[in-house]
C-alpha cells in the first residue's frame, strides 16, 4: 500500500492472517486506549466521523474489542478527567451495544478459528470481508471515505456450499435493511454506503426473515426511545407527532408487524434530526439578532470600531448556521 493511500480489503486481511501472535492469544482490538488518549485525544476529537466505521471494523475482525471508558458515549476529555455521562451520546452507546449483540450471536465473529476472507471486487475502494464459522457467514463492509460509496463484492460460493438456484437474504444487522438475493447473484453483487457509511451483513437462507425483524425492531425501538430523551434532556423541541409515531412503533412491535415497527423506529429518527437541525437555525437566528443589536448599541455609544466586528465574527463563526451573517453589510467605518 503506497503512502497516504486507503488501506484494502487485502491489505487488512493479509495484515491479519500475518500477524505474530504470541502463544496462540487472541489480539486485543481498540481504536483508542489510554495511553493513546494521553499522547493523542479521543477519537471523537481526532476524527468524528470515522469512530462508527473503526468501531465496526475492531468489533467484527479476529480479536478481542476493547472499549475504553467513555467512548461508547462520546467523551472527548483525556484519560485523567472524569467522563461526563450526563451529557454523553447516548445514541452513540446504542450503537456500541448493537455491535456487541451481532457479535455474541454470531459464531463467525465470535469464534476465534473463524476465518475471514477479502471479498472486495471492484468499485470504489472499501473493506470489504468475509466471516465464517461452520454456516455462519457475515460480511462487513467499511467506507472510510467522506463521499458515497459503491462496491462490486463477490464471494467463494463454492467454498460456501451455495446452492445457485436457491434464495437467500443479505440482512443488514445494522439498519435492518433486506436484500433478496439467488445463490447465482452472490458472485459478483453491488453494495453501496454513504459517506463513513458501514454495513454488516448476515447471509441467511431462505427469504423469511421474521425472526431478524423481530431481534432488531427491538434494537430500533431502543435507539429511536433513547434519541427521545437524549433530544428533552438536552432542551430540544419535540412535537407531538413523534410521540405518536413512537406509540405506533411499540404498538406494531407488540402485534408482531415487527418490519412496520423498524420503519416507524427510522421514521422517528429522522424526525428527531429534523428537529435538530430546526433547533440549530433557531439558536443561530437569536446569536444573530443579538450580535446586531449589539452592535448597533456599541456603535450608537461609540464604543471603539474595531471590537464589534471581530466579537460579531466569533460569535458567528462558531455556530453551523453562520453563514447567513455573510449578507448583511456593515458600513466601511467598522473595520
């Protein structure tokens, strides 16, 4: 792999089936750890952005996940300082936890004489690997991009004792996504992830899947429950409608419609983000309309000219809204 280059499905499983390991021990897997937090920060200050897709990776490749305290929600101080669990992510820790549930049910993942195999074809660059254990076969693929991706990944068929003429599901245990596929089609097929998007996937026999749906409507309804209160502890508005969406989820869930309450349970996801992102404009549009006032009551009692517009600049430029300020003029005299 040249230098600065993205590292490949083959890359890392020849790293893995290379690697040393003494007196037959299985590797601990972590993407932060104490003494790197000391000498570099967490990885929700390094990089944001990549902590689902390398907490993914650490939970589904041979070895043993290790999670230090505080990462599950986010923390961001160092290893001294006291993680602040009142205002962690919480959503986040449901992510954590779903990755722990696919992994205790799967033996592919689980089990250490697992193998994994490189299962990357084409397309836009991502790891992309096989696991499996006995008939167990779990395929995980990474974007570690921030633009969308799209994969051609083809497996070992033969190997895997696929009947060509049978249907199977590739079900996504992270987002509860289903695709039907025939034996013949797992040869060479598509998949596509946003951008830092990941996806694990559970080749399962057959087109009936109402036993997933109901392990992970379970999983849905939590997360979309625990996004509710983390939105009213922290000040949000929540409107009526995603109350009742959530009644409805748990409704259907109870009578067995456990694919309506998956999507009831996105459904109020993205309603709650929606919400977020209104409540992030409302908040700019008072910082806004107090720095103006601010400044038109700085500038009325004379106050020194060039304080205002850098204060106005700081004030703004920290909030995600701010670029709306860039269209008011003020006069030349200010700066």
């Amino acid at each position: 792999m040249s230098e600065g280059a993205l590292p490949t499905s083959s890359d890392l499983v020849y790293t893995l089936h290379h690697e040393k390991i003494w007196y037959g021990r299985a590797r601990v897997r972590f993407i932060e750890h104490y003494d790197t937090v000391g000498r570099f920060g967490r990885i929700q200050v390094l990089a944001p952005n990549l902590h689902k897709p390398l907490a993914t990776l650490i939970f589904t490749i041979p070895g043993v996940p290790l999670i230090t305290a505080g990462q599950e929600v986010g923390a961001t101080g160092g290893w001294q300082e006291t993680v602040d669990w009142e205002h962690g992510d919480y959503t986040l820790r449901c992510f954590y936890k779903k990755l722990m549930q696919i992994r205790s049910m799967n033996k592919a993942l689980l089990h250490p004489s697992a193998n994994i195999t490189d299962v990357w074809a084409g397309g836009d660059i991502t790891l992309a690997y096989l696991r499996n254990y006995e008939d167990n076969y779990i395929i995980t693929v990474i974007n570690l991009r921030g633009k969308p991706a799209s994969s051609i990944l083809s497996l070992p068929v033969q190997s895997m004792d696929i009947k060509m003429k049978d249907k199977y599901t590739l079900y996504d245990l992270l987002s509860g996504e289903i695709f039907p596929v025939n034996g013949s089609e797992l040869t060479s097929f598509q998949v596509k992830l946003e951008p830092y998007g990941t996806r694990i996937l559970l080749l399962y026999p057959g087109t009936d899947v109402t036993e997933l749906d109901e392990w992970y409507s379970k999983i849905a309804l939590e997360e979309a429950e625990t996004a509710l209160k983390q939105a009213k502890r922290n000040g949000r508005i929540v409107g009526l409608e995603i109350k009742e969406l959530l009644q409805q989820a748990r409704e259907s869930y109870n009578s067995g419609e456990y694919r309506q309450a998956i999507q009831l349970a996105k459904q109020i996801m993205r309603a709650l983000r929606n919400t977020e992102n209104a409540t992030g404009g409302i908040i700019g549009l008072i910082i806004l309309t107090v720095s103006i006032t601010l400044y038109l009551l700085l500038k009325r009692f004379k106050v020194h000219k060039r304080i205002m517009p850098a204060t106005l600049d700081r004030l703004l430029s920290s909030h995600p809204n701010s670029k709306c300020w860039r269209y008011l003029s003020f006069p030349s005299d200010t700066v």
